[in-house]
C-alpha cells in the first residue's frame, strides 16, 4: 500500500473505529453487558455498514472505487 493510499484511508479508518466504540458503549449503557458474542456481532455489523453508509453520504474513498469501472 502507497503512502498516499494509506493517508486517503486512515481517516476512515479512525472513523470506523470511533463508531465501534460509540457503538458499544451505548449498547452496554443502555442494554447492559449482553455478552462478548453480541458485541462481536455488533462489530461485525458496524464495520460492514461503514462502506455503505460512506459510499450513500459521499465521502468515500477513492481507495474503495471498482477498479473495472
């Protein structure tokens, strides 16, 4: 991975790992401690969505584009 790619996406990843930590903690605050296997799967999730909820607000990375486009 080139510098620049990585300095295009390391501001998404710090975003994702924001919202999985937020994510988390308003589950615990308002759900209790459910367990480690939900929260994994709430990770999981939140993860998964990012891309999507970033490609729908515009602020995708060029890193994601398909390259056969």
């Amino acid at each position: 991975m080139n510098r620049n790619r990585f300095l295009e996406l390391l501001p998404h990843y710090l975003a994702n790992l924001v919202l999985v930590v937020l994510t988390i903690a308003a589950l615990r605050r308002f759900a209790g401690d459910m367990g480690f296997v939900v929260e994994l799967v709430v990770v999981v999730a939140v993860v998964l969505a990012y891309p999507m909820i970033a490609r729908a607000l515009g602020v995708a990375p060029s890193a994601w584009e398909d390259p056969r486009e």
